[in-house]
C-alpha cells in the first residue's frame, strides 16, 4: 500500500484540494476517488490507461470523466509515497507550464523534507 498525499506552500495552500473542491461532486468526484485508490494501491505498478509518465519523475493520473479530461500530477517521494502536485482539466496535451509547476513543486517539497530524488 503506498501513502498518497497532498502537496501544500509553506502557507499551507493545496492547489490539489482547491482543485477537487471545484469538480462535480456527483458525477466527477466519484471516479477521481477510484483513480486515487488505484494508485494507493498499485503505486509505481499502475500503467496506462490510468497512469502516463510526463517525464522526468512527473506523472499524470488519468481521470476521463463525460467529455472532460481531469489530471492529478504527481510525483514519487522516496520508496512508499506519491505527491499529488496539482490538478487540471487537459484540453489536448498536458501543458509544458503545468509540468513544470509540478517540477517546481516537487523541488520545494523535497527540500522541505530533506531527501532527493
């Protein structure tokens, strides 16, 4: 079983909460809930069509849902742990911005926690 958890600032923000605050709580919530314990489950083992390496350590949990492409980025921390950097509606691909951020918050989150890749 691997640990999931939320990427929070300093000031303690979760663009990952704020993002599911937004979703459809009845027809979205459950699905991205399934996904979430998918990935809780099988960590590093999951594959498409659920799980898509962005590169460089950044992945994307796969959430079609009606017309709508909802992503989690995440990230690995050490052996037993996945971070959920942000989330986002995908139109298309996955903007480099995006990954990006999910870089910026993985850097910020490991030198809080003192271990590297």
């Amino acid at each position: 079983m691997w640990i999931v958890e939320y990427y929070r600032t300093m000031d303690g923000e979760c663009q990952t909460e704020d993002f599911l605050a937004g979703l459809e709580k009845i027809s979205e919530i459950p699905f991205v809930s399934r996904k979430l314990a998918l990935l809780e489950e099988y960590g590093n083992q999951l594959r498409r069509p659920n799980v898509e390496n962005l590169g460089d350590g950044i992945y994307e949990l796969r959430n079609p849902v009606k017309r709508r492409q909802i992503r989690l980025l995440y990230f690995f921390f050490y052996q037993d742990s996945i971070v959920i950097s942000h989330g986002l509606i995908k139109e298309d691909k996955v903007p480099q911005s995006e990954i990006n951020k999910a870089k910026r918050h993985r850097t910020d989150y490991f030198s809080k926690h003192k271990r590297t890749k």
